[in-house]
C-alpha cells in the first residue's frame, strides 16, 4: 500500500516508464535504454547539439 506522497510519485514514475515502454513495444519501435538515464535538460542539450535531428 502507498502511504506518503514519496512513495506514490515514486511508483507513478516507474508505471509511466513501463507503459511508454509497452507502448513503444506494441507499436513495432525500440526504446533505446540510454534515454532513460537522460535527464530532460540532457536531452534537451542533446538535440541542441544535432540540429538537423530536429528538424523535420
């Protein structure tokens, strides 16, 4: 049972990766496994970086 705030945003975090991941699994993509070490400013920078990535 989720008692504190702590624990539910916790476990909230963890269901909303799992399902993004089935999600992807069901539509035929890969997720690649170093996004989820990325922080979102990493991210963010990462894409700064390669513009023509953006571009679409």
């Amino acid at each position: 049972m989720l008692v504190t705030t702590e624990q539910k945003k916790k476990y909230i975090q963890a269901t909303r990766l799992k399902n993004y991941q089935a999600s992807l699994k069901l539509e035929g993509l890969k997720s690649s496994t170093t996004s989820e070490a990325l922080t979102k400013t990493q991210i963010l920078q990462k894409y700064q970086q390669n513009p023509q990535l953006t571009e679409s």
